[in-house]
C-alpha cells in the first residue's frame, strides 16, 4: 500500500467509530423526526399533524411567545453585559471578584435560579411584592398574572445570560486595541463618538456571535417555563397559555399525551423557525469593519 | 456597585429560605423566624437526593471524558491528516450542530425504548457522548501543533494513535480544560433529555431531581424550605468549584466565544 493510501485507512479507521455514532445519534434520528411527522399514530402517512399544528391556537401562543421570548430577552442581556464589561474595565481593583458574581447565575442549575425566583414572585409572600410595597406599588400577581407571566420568566432568562454576554464582551473589549482610543482622543473625539465609530463597531463579531447563539438557545426555551410555571396539577405554560414556547408544547404533546408523531411535527417547525431566524441573523449582523 | 446585589439577592434567598420552617413561608419575613434545619434533615434521610448528585456526576463526568476523548482525536485527524473525503466528513459533523436536540428527543425516545435503554444511565448519557461543537473547538486548536513535532514523532517509528495521544493531544490542553469545563457544566444542568428517558426515582440527575420533588404533590403545598435547602446544595459546589477554578473557567470560555 502507498503512503496516501495508508494514510486514508488510518484516518478513517479512527474516524469509524465516531462518525457511527454521528449517524446513529444526530442523522437518522433528524430523518426519523421528519418521517414521524408525517405519519398518523396508527403509522399511514399523512400531512394532519400539520394542519392540526396549525388550526391548535395553543400551538400559536407557543410560537408567539417564543418569538417574545427572543425578542425579549436577547437584546436586554446583551445590551446589560456589554454596560456590566464596561464598567468593569473601569474599575481598577476587584475586577476579578465582579466577574465572578456577574458570571455566577450563568454556570447556575436553571432548575434551581427558577424555583428560587418562583419564590421570590410569590404574590402573598414572595419577596419582590414585599420590595414593592416599601416604595407604594401595589402587589402584582407576577407568574400568575397572565400579563405579566412571560415577562417575569423573561427576567430569569436575563438575570441568568447576562453574565455570560458580559464575560464575552470583557473578552472583546480587551482585544480592541488601546492604539485606537489613543488616536481618537488626539483627534478630539468625545466619549460617546468613541463608543459608537470605534468600539461598538469592532464588537460587532462579538455581537454577532452572542445575538446568533442567544437567539438560538431563546427558541428553546423549556426548563425555565416548566419550573416557573409547572405543577403536579397543571402542565407548564400558563396563566392561559401566556408562557408556553414551543419546546413546552412539544413536551406536553410528546410526553405527556404520548402523541409523538404530532410532537415530532411541531419539533420540525421549530428547527425550521431557527434555520430562518439565523440565516437572517448572520447576513443581517455581520459586516466586517477594516480600520 | 449595586448591581452586585441584583445579582447577588436571589442566592441570598435561597439560603435563608433554606433555613426557614414551612410555616415562615405563609407570610412575609426576610429572616427565618428561627433557623431550621429540618429541610436539611428530610434531605438527607427521606429523599434520595446523595443518590440524585451521585448520577449526576457519574454522568456529568463520563460524558466529558468521553467527549473530550473522541473530539480531540476526530479533531486531530481532520486538522492534521490530509486524506480524500475530510471536508466533506468535517462539514457533515458540523451539519449536525445546527439540529437542536428538542427535535431529536423525540427520536432518541423511541430508540431507548426499543433497545431497553430507557432509565439507565447509558440512556441518560448516549447523546451526549460526542458533540460536534467539541470536534469544531479540537479541529481549530489542533491546526496550532506543529507539524515538525509531528513528523518528528513519525520519523521516531510512533504509531498515528501514539502521536495522537502523547504529541497532539498535550499541545492542546488549554481548549481540552476549557471544553471539559463546558461539557460538564452543560450536563450537570441538563434538563430536558434527562427529565424525559428517566422513569425512576433512583435514576434521576439533580436538576431532574429537584424538579419533581418540587412540583409533586407533597400533600401540604409547595415544600419551599426543602426546595430552597435541595437547591442551596447543589449550587454551593459549582460556586465553590467556580471559585478555585474560576481563572480556567473564565479563560476557557471566553476562548470558545472568541473562536468560536
């Protein structure tokens, strides 16, 4: 055997086992959710899944709230981490200790931050009423309010990824090199063009990088809907449907009334909803800027 | 900077709830009215909570290994071995990064079923045992060995598995802490795959764990103090870990943000 042609049976002798596996695990089952989804429980083949999908107002919620979700929750935990990055190259000692307890709701067990935020919101006795009533504001219902249901479990989706845009900016802001605010500043550039000409821009990867990857991780929202709003008695989602996203409905159909070729369908909707959000995040955000 | 206290304040709550009796929680009080160490007591003798952390580490850590095992061999072989066909296998693994998991626990499902994987801890443990974001993050980091150490290695008689093992793989140690770090953490946190191919009690990870015993029907409301003390245990370790660890950890993902 020739030198290249032993050098391909080595490569893919140890490449084997592990692409198996890719197939088993990634691609047949990709395939095996498609076919799911068009087939009845009883197995013939059938496009209702679909239209069920889509007659179901619950279904429409889902969807809705998911996009509120994204909408919601991506801009504000980039935007506070990009504030929290800044502020903290400011400070000249206990940089360290700052990063921690800002990074620290991030590496956090999502079960845990909610059940603890489902007690702080607690209408009777939780604590964020209580801070409410110091400064004269009338108790809110929170969780249970079906107008402000998502939005609180969206205050626990920030409270938890801010940390990680800030740690990320840190990293970008560092990168930019001081060369450039120096030359501004000779210019006579005031703080504020310097944000917005030379730091912000040169962000951008960055920010792209955190909109496309928070983007994608909001569309599947689930563990935080489940533990704010799950209960032995009713399945997750409320008050009336404000809350559920698309994964919970998937799981309440999936495991919980064991439809899985119609679960399997809106699975298939939702992959095909993130496809789309971020193809056009990535040609919408990325511009290259040369200096 | 107050901000610290935003963030802070809910940990903080969560210890103090922890310490309260049940009936501190039918009004508001800031302090447990006395501490109470029942929760922690029923912890540890009526639930199987040791054994709920006892899974999730046994899966969090052979997950990782396995991972960080096979993605820096895949992505030593397609960095550094030119061979017919590695795009394509490159961009064929990379594809499957862009498929999010919700859509495939439905599949998974059906097949842990049929083969008897169901609430067992290889079920708990398959999808995740390689995952293509760790071959993409081991493939650019491998691009850095030196190909002279690799030739050297060769022209030494080392078999490719040794050069792997004893040359390319201590180049790299950086990536492989920084992604161990992540996979771990991303497993030790997991919910929805856990919380659908566990049945049983004794199989349950933390989060899974956690979770239903919070949302059960525990015949007298929500067992807040107890939810507070499962949940102050399991947090306590990570921020503990996190502390010793946190130069690695902050480094380690930031660097997969900036390459990634």
């Amino acid at each position: 055997m020739d030198l290249k042609a032993k050098r391909t049976v080595t490569a893919y002798s140890f490449l084997a086992l592990p692409s198996l596996f890719f197939l088993l695990i990634r691609i047949f089952p990709t395939l095996s959710a498609f076919s799911l989804s068009v087939h009845t429980q009883k197995g013939s083949l059938t496009t209702s899944n679909y239209h069920q999908m889509f007659a179901d107002p619950v279904f429409w919620h889902s969807l809705l709230n998911t996009l509120a979700y994204v909408v919601l929750t991506i801009p504000l935990q980039i935007v506070i981490g990009l504030l929290m990055a800044m502020a903290i190259e400011r400070v000249e000692r206990l940089r360290w200790f700052y990063r921690i307890v800002y990074f620290l709701p991030y590496i956090t067990s999502i079960v845990a931050v909610s059940w603890v935020w489902r007690l702080m919101y607690d209408p009777n006795t939780g604590l964020f009423n209580e801070i409410l009533g110091w400064v004269g504001i009338a108790p809110q219902n929170f969780l249970q309010d079906p107008k402000e249901a998502l939005i609180s479990v969206g205050a626990v989706m920030i409270w938890q990824m801010m940390g990680f845009s800030m740690l990320i900016y840190s990293a970008g802001l560092q990168a930019i090199p001081r060369l450039y605010y120096s030359a501004a500043r000779i210019d006579g550039a005031g703080s504020w063009k310097i944000f917005w000409r030379i730091t912000l821009p040169l962000l951008n990867p960055t920010t792209a990088f955190l909109a496309v990857t928070g983007g994608i991780q909001a569309m599947q929202t689930f563990t935080q809907v489940e533990n704010l709003t799950g209960s032995s008695g009713a399945a997750a989602g409320g008050p009336l449907h404000s809350t559920v996203s698309m994964v919970v409905y998937m799981y309440n159909n999936g495991f919980q009334e064991f439809n899985m070729q119609y679960a399997s369908a809106v699975a298939v909707v939702l992959f095909v909803i993130i496809m789309i959000i971020t193809l056009f995040q990535l040609k919408t955000i990325s511009r290259t800027i040369e200096y | 900077m107050c901000g610290v206290l935003f963030v802070a304040l809910p940990f903080l709550w969560m210890i103090l709830s922890s310490l309260k009796s049940l009936s501190d929680f039918y009004s508001f009080t800031f302090f447990p009215k006395h501490i109470d160490w029942s929760a922690y007591q029923y912890i540890f003798g009526q639930t199987e909570y040791l054994r709920w952390y006892l899974n999730s580490f046994i899966v969090g850590i052979v997950v990782t290994v396995s991972g960080l095992l096979f993605d820096s061999l895949i992505g030593y072989v397609l960095a550094k071995h030119r061979f017919p066909g590695s795009k394509v296998v490159f961009v064929l693994i990379l594809s499957t990064f862009m498929i999010p998991t919700e859509m495939l626990v439905i599949p998974w499902y059906v097949m842990s079923v049929k083969l008897h994987w169901v609430d067992s801890y290889w079920g708990i443990m398959f999808p995740g045992m390689i995952e293509a974001f760790g071959v993409f993050l081991m493939r650019q980091f491998m691009f850095g060995v030196p190909d002279d150490l690799l030739n050297a290695a060769r022209i030494d008689g080392m078999s490719e598995f040794r050069i792997w093992w004893n040359v390319a793989v201590p180049q790299v140690k950086p990536a492989l802490s920084a992604l161990g770090i992540i996979t771990f953490l991303g497993n030790w946190n997991a919910y929805l795959w856990p919380v659908i191919i566990i049945s049983s009690s004794k199989m349950r990870t933390l989060p899974v764990g956690i979770a239903l015993y919070a949302s059960a029907d525990n015949g007298g409301g929500i067992q807040w103090n107890t939810i507070m003390a499962m949940s102050t245990i399991a947090v306590i370790p990570i921020i503990i870990v996190f502390l010793i660890f946190q130069k690695q950890i902050v480094e380690g993902i930031t660097l997969t943000g900036v390459k990634g």
